[in-house]
C-alpha cells in the first residue's frame, strides 16, 4: 500500500515540479535521513547535537540549487568546530566521544555529498530522463537480485555483512539492471547506445548493490535491522536510498562529462 501511494506521488513530482519545489523536497528528504543515520548510531545519545548535524548537512541542497557551492567549505568549516565544541564542553563518557563525533562526521559526508548528486543530476537539462533511468535501473535490479536470490540463492554473497544475499541473487540484479536499462534506451533515453547501455547498466547494478551492502554494514555494526520506521513496510528512509546512494553520483559524472548534460 505505502508503495502504491508513493510511487505515484514520487513520478509527479519528479516529472513535473519545478527545480525550486525539487530542492525543498530532496532537503527534506536528506534531513529526515540524517536523522535517521544519527540515531542508527547514537541512539537517544547527543540529541541536540544530532539536530544541528542533520541541519547543517541538509543545507546543501539549497547551496547547491542557487548555485553556490563555494559556500559548502565554510558550512562545513563552521560544523566540524561547532561539533567538536559541542562534544568537548557537552561531555558525557569520555572513552566513546571519538566514536560518537565520528559518528555525527561520518554522515555529514556520507549522506550530503552522495544524495546532493541527484539536485545537481535534476538541475542539467536532461536531468529529469538521468532520474527515471536511475531509479528504474535501480528498482528493476532489486528486484530481480530478491526474486532470483529467494527462488534460485544457495552461496553467499557475503554472510558477514548481509546473510540472506546470495551470488545468485546478485547476479540475477544485474540481469534485472541491463534489462530495464535496455528499455529505457528504448523509450524516453536513445542518447544511449547499445553497448553503453549494456555498460551502464551492470556497473548500476554493482553500484547499487554495493550501496546497499554498505548501509547494512552499518546497521549490523550497530547491531539494528532496520535505519528507522518511517514508511510503513519498508523501515526507514536509508532502508531505500541505500542503493541509490552510490548510483547517483556515477550517473551524474556520466550524464555530464559523457553526454553533455
């Protein structure tokens, strides 16, 4: 059901909103995920420090949707002397204060510097087509890694990270990835050729997986199953912008250097 309402929602405003409208949502987005992050590893621990974290790096988009990226350095300058600060007049156990501010440093360029792709990926002039290809590919190559995984899985792809992934599995994401690629070149993206578009699609699908391996990296370091409980049946909004995490950022530098975005 939170699919069906939500996908919809996510192609109209992707397909029809304005840049201004895109920025204000993906800020949002990036702030509620930064929460999300800093609570995966902080718990209850450090809230306001958390807070000031989560809104220093959502500031990003909106520095880079007014084209003012020059300004990122100083934002940054200002958060890591302002954290560091905060931890060392705010202390609480001394032996993991490295470890928590760590933590809090961690996702100001974790998330930020990833996710603040897909602003600059919307803002070229055929960004909107590079979005739609992305989360497709994506989509279809998790999918395909699930479906194939639970009906065909038997080794592991790497137990200590993810114990239900399987090397079928992903090889079945990366079929699932060419595939839905090929019907994008096919439809709304001829830019692509042939075997660009074989190309892209299995380096999408190790992208992707890779994404979502390294988020559950995370999570199992911080011994939680989930990154929160925010969309009803899907956990929490990392839980679906892990894999999207490494693939924006390859489709950005392709879309702008290879095709001329």
């Amino acid at each position: 059901m939170t699919a069906i309402i939500a996908l919809p929602l996510l192609i109209l405003l992707l397909g029809y909103a304005n840049p201004a409208v895109f920025s204000v949502f993906l800020t949002i987005i990036l702030f509620l995920s930064l929460i999300e992050f800093n609570r995966i590893g902080l718990g209850c621990e450090h809230r306001f420090e958390q807070w000031i974290a989560a809104s220093i790096g959502a500031a990003v988009i909106p520095i880079q949707f007014y084209e003012n990226i020059a300004l990122i350095f100083p934002l940054y300058t200002v958060a890591i002397l302002f954290l560091s600060l905060l931890f060392l007049f705010r202390l609480s156990e001394i032996t993991v204060v490295h470890y928590r501010l760590g933590w809090i440093t961690l996702g100001l360029v974790y998330l930020p510097f990833l996710l603040s792709h897909l602003m600059l990926l919307r803002l070229l002039p055929d960004g909107r087509q590079w979005i739609f290809m992305t989360l497709i590919v994506i989509m279809s190559c998790d999918s395909f890694a699930y479906f194939v995984g639970r009906k065909f899985g038997k080794r592991k792809l790497y137990q200590a990270v993810s114990p239900n992934k399987t090397i079928e599995g992903g090889l079945g994401g990366l079929v699932g990835a060419v595939f839905a690629i090929m019907l994008v070149k096919f439809t709304f993206l001829p830019i692509l050729g042939f075997l660009d578009a074989v190309l892209i699609g299995l380096f999408l699908g190790v992208m992707g997986q890779l994404g979502d391996l390294f988020e559950s990296l995370l999570k199992r370091a911080c011994q939680v199953k989930d990154s929160g409980g925010i969309i009803p049946g899907h956990g929490g909004m990392l839980d679906r912008l892990d894999s999207l995490l490494f693939a924006f950022p390859v489709v950005y530098y392709l879309a702008r250097y290879c095709y001329g975005g």
